[in-house]
C-alpha cells in the first residue's frame, strides 16, 4: 500500500485521479493554474504546493503571490504596503514589469526587488514560464498532478475496517453509496426522520412496522428476511453452501 490511504479506505466517497497536462491538451485551458487557484481559494492562502518557477516571459506568473524571485513571494516578504510602495497592482502577472521604470527607493528591500525586475527584463524569453509543483516525497516536478498534490494537503487518516465491503470492483455505484450511507448511519429511515420532523410516518415501507430502523430495515424485518433466504440458498446451489 502506498504512504496515504485512499478516501475509500477511509471510508469516505473516492475520487479519480487526472493529470493536469492531459487535460490542458484536451480543453486548451490552462488546468493546471485553474486547480492551483481552486485550492488556494479552499485552502488557508499561505499554504502553497506550487514550490517555485522558472522565470521565461512572466506571462502566467503573479508578480505578488509566486516565489519567482530569489526573495521568495514577495506578497510574504513585503507584507500588504508592497504595491503600493513598487507601484505594481496586486493581481498583476509579471509580464507587465516589462515596461516598470527602475526607480531608487530609501528601503533597501524595495530596491532589491527593484534588482529582480531588471534580472527579469534581461533574461526575458517568449516562452511559458514553468511551474514546479512540490510531490508527496518532496520533490520539485515540472508536471502537475492532481492525485500528487491531493496526497500533499490532505490529512491522514486511519484505514476504514468495512471499506472493502462497500467499495469493491464491478461494484454497482448506486448500491454501494447506498452501503455507505448505512454503515455511515445517515440513510433517511422513520428513526432519523422523526428527529427533523415529529409528524413524519416513521414505519417501515416494507413490512408497516411502527418503527423503521436501519438495523429493522436489513436485519430483522420480515421481508428483507425472505430476500436474505432467497439469496442464501442461491448461494448454497451455486457454491454447495455456506459455511
Ligand atoms: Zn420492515
């Protein structure tokens, strides 16, 4: 088994892992800043997984918020006073230094960024700038991955004892989201439903037992009885019994 556990394994719902640059060829978008932007908005904004870049035309780069200078993110360094103090909006990439006017500032920082700019301008080439996403052993990749940078920011947990029971393969979703609910004790039946509301019918729908109970619904009501008989001697004529 690999370092993390799955969501399933946990006992959770999956989800399917996607290569940002696959996508990208398929949609023309950029994905990979699409999904970076996505997690940083759902994550605390500090907590970065896109490590560094490699600087080319600065067109896809933010001049504040990425660490393409060898100062770091200059949003970090220079705190909220930053832009306004170099004159460069918050939201801007860093293609648009290119026509920035070196200036000579009092505050030594300012001119050090003002040192980067110019290393910028000289080392400009039309080409995409390169992202390098930090992986789950701790290394620096070119490529983007989604699965990657999931194991990166999620917590761990510990493995889930029923989860092989729920989520198997050729397993048919709609049932096994429906095992899921139960073992999770959130499936909508009479017990549950009268906690939201006192006047709900709480009976079983099979069987019009006064009370509709997860445990009733498979185990001890009547005609879930007859089906579990059923499938038992089915069981039995397929595979000459059970033990
Ligand atoms: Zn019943």
């Amino acid at each position: 088994m690999k370092g993390c556990l799955s969501n399933k394994a946990r006992g959770r719902i999956g989800h399917k892992a996607i290569k940002g640059g696959e996508l990208s060829l398929l949609f023309k978008v950029d994905l990979e800043n699409l999904i970076y932007s996505f997690i940083m908005g759902e994550l605390d904004a500090n907590i970065s997984y896109k490590e560094s870049v490699e600087l080319r035309n600065g067109r896809k780069t933010s001049f504040w918020y990425e660490a393409w200078s060898s100062l770091g993110r200059l949003q970090e360094v220079m705190g909220g006073r930053g832009h306004i103090d170099m004159g460069i909006l918050v939201n801007e990439n860093i293609e648009a230094c290119r026509n920035h006017r070196r200036r000579s500032h009092r505050v030594n920082i300012l001119n050090r960024v003002e040192l980067e700019i110019e290393r910028y301008k000289e080392n400009w080439v039309d080409e995409e700038d390169i992202s390098l996403w930090r992986n789950s052993k701790g290394k620096c990749m070119k490529t983007f991955s989604t699965s990657e940078t999931w194991q990166n920011i999620r917590e761990k947990h510990t493995l889930c004892s029923w989860y092989s029971a729920v989520w198997f393969k050729h397993a048919t979703p709609k049932y096994a989201f429906i095992t899921w609910m139960v073992m999770l004790g959130r499936l909508s039946t009479g017990d549950r439903m009268k906690n939201w509301n006192a006047n709900v019918d709480a009976s079983c729908v099979l069987c019009n037992n006064p009370l509709e109970t997860a445990e009733h619904l498979f185990f001890q009501c009547s005609y879930s009885k007859q089906i579990w008989e059923v499938l038992m001697s089915v069981g039995k004529s397929v595979h000459g019994g059970i033990e």
